[in-house]
C-alpha cells in the first residue's frame, strides 16, 4: 500500500507567502536608505573633487596675477567687487604677434551665469582674452566685449591683439552663487581690494574665493523646473538670501555660509530634493 504523500495546505503557503512579503519589506526599509546614503556620499565627493579642480584653475590664474596701481584689479566697470584680473598666464597670441616687442598676458574674468542663450545655467564660466603688454602703445586700446560683461579703466600699457576675440569657457556646472573677499594685514575680510599703503583701510594681502555649489543630479533638477529657480534666490541667491555676505568679519565668508547650511531653519523654503547644496572656499595670497 503506497504512503500518503504529504504537501503543504494552503493556509501554510499563504502564511509562508505573508511572511516572505514582509521580510522583502522591512529589507528595503533598511538597504534603501543605506543605498541612497551611499549614493548622497559618492556625489558629494564627486562634487568635492571637481569644485576643488575649479579652485586650482582660479588659484593659478590668481597667483600669476598683476597687481598694481594703474590696472584694474578685482573690479568691474562700476567699481562693485568682480574676480576680474592681469595674469602673466598667456591667451592664444596672434599669428602676427611678434613675441620680441611686448608680453603676452590676459585678462581673465570668472563669472557665474545663472542664464545662457535663455535658458537656466547656473555655471562658473572664465572668460579672457589675450593681450600684449607693449610701452610702444602700437596695439588698439583694448576694450572687453561679447562675453565678458565689462570694460577696464585706467590701463595706458595693456592692448588687445587686434585679432583675437574674448573667449568663454565653462570651469564648473551648478555654480549657485561666486564671492570674494579680501583678507587685510589686520586679519579682517572686507569686500573691496585694496593695494594703496596710505589709504584707510589695510592693504590686501590675500583673496577668498567661496563658491556656492550644488551636485549634478540636483544642478539637472534645477535647470529643468525654472519653480526652483525662485525657490533658490528666495533661499539662497537674491539679496533677501539666508546666505549673508557682510561687509566686514574676522572670519571667511565660507566658514559663515557652512554655518548657516548647518542650520535646518536656513532650509526652510525649499524643497527637500534641492538641499544638496554645500560651500567650498579657497583662501589665495597675492603677491
């Protein structure tokens, strides 16, 4: 007589089936944040990497800089703070440049455009063009146009090559906001440069550069939904911002910005998907 085979009922299968489930469950509650954790961390260090690549690019044009009294140095055309600068770092010289009568230099300017050809941006761009450094004066006068936003003054020696137009070149996506200040002889960060020994305030002896920088998924975002670009200058960007730049401190603007992005009140007004966003600074001595 053949044994009865045994199988599982029904009941028992469904049981099996629930318990399955809800293990499956609380596995994800656990893995999935850690994966995102993960995944929050490789981008923050991707970002640390690139925003310090950004820095060195500016800390090698900031350390070949020219600082005297006749060029204009850190200033636009309005006379407002802009990381605007000689440097002895050369541009594309032109084919008819004769390297025997003058120095190739260029005048660099780093700007962050929130918008290009219309549509959102938020980039560190550098913009230069090369000129020659000739007492002769047998150059055109050297006028910045196209993509760099302004004109110097005050410059007798320096002459735009006659054939060479500005360029523009991008140095780091999802650039949210580029300060600068100076650091005096008497330890204390202002917002203009200073090189005149008589004048009031301490000459400069180094500049702070803080950028404001957020990663590439949420840079993606922020392109894509112009909504969180008001969310952004609500928070962050406009003079209304949460991210304060005073006029005078003893301490770097980028320590005062990481300590307002540690606060949780500086992040009210802005959705949870956009607070990826850190400060990265570089303190460069000039010469």
């Amino acid at each position: 007589m053949r044994e009865k085979q045994k199988a599982f009922t029904l009941l028992e299968m469904m049981v099996a089936t629930t318990i399955f489930v809800l293990l499956a469950l609380l596995m994800s509650q656990i893995i999935g944040p850690a994966i995102e954790v993960v995944s929050k961390g490789r981008r923050v260090s991707d970002l640390q990497s690139r925003a310090r690549a950004a820095l060195d690019v500016i800390a090698r044009d900031v350390g070949n800089g020219i600082y005297r009294a006749d060029l204009t140095t850190f200033s636009d055309g309005t006379g407002d703070p802009a990381l605007a600068f000689f440097t002895r770092r050369p541009g594309l010289a032109a084919p008819t440049a004769d390297p025997s009568d003058s120095r190739q230099l260029s005048f660099v300017v780093y700007e962050v455009l929130s918008e290009r050809s219309g549509q959102p941006d938020f980039s560190l761009w550098r913009g230069s063009i090369n000129v020659e450094w000739d007492d002769n004066q047998t150059y055109p006068p050297m006028t910045l146009s196209g993509p760099l936003p302004f004109i110097t003054g005050g410059v007798a020696t320096a002459f735009q090559q006659s054939s060479q137009a500005p360029t523009l070149e991008p140095v780091l996506e999802g650039v949210l906001r580029l300060e600068l200040r100076f650091l005096g002889t008497d330890g204390l960060y202002r917002n203009t440069y200073n090189s005149d020994p008589t004048a009031v305030d301490p000459v400069s002896k180094a500049v702070s550069i803080t950028l404001l920088v957020t990663d590439e998924k949420t840079h993606g975002q922020i392109v894509a939904d112009p909504t969180l670009v008001t969310a952004l200058t609500t928070n962050f960007l406009g003079s209304s911002g949460k991210l304060l730049s005073p006029n005078e401190t003893d301490v770097s603007l980028g320590t005062l910005w990481n300590q307002a992005l540690a606060d949780s009140t500086t992040w009210s007004g802005l959705p949870p998907r956009l607070r990826n966003i850190y400060a990265f600074e570089r303190i460069i001595p000039l010469r």
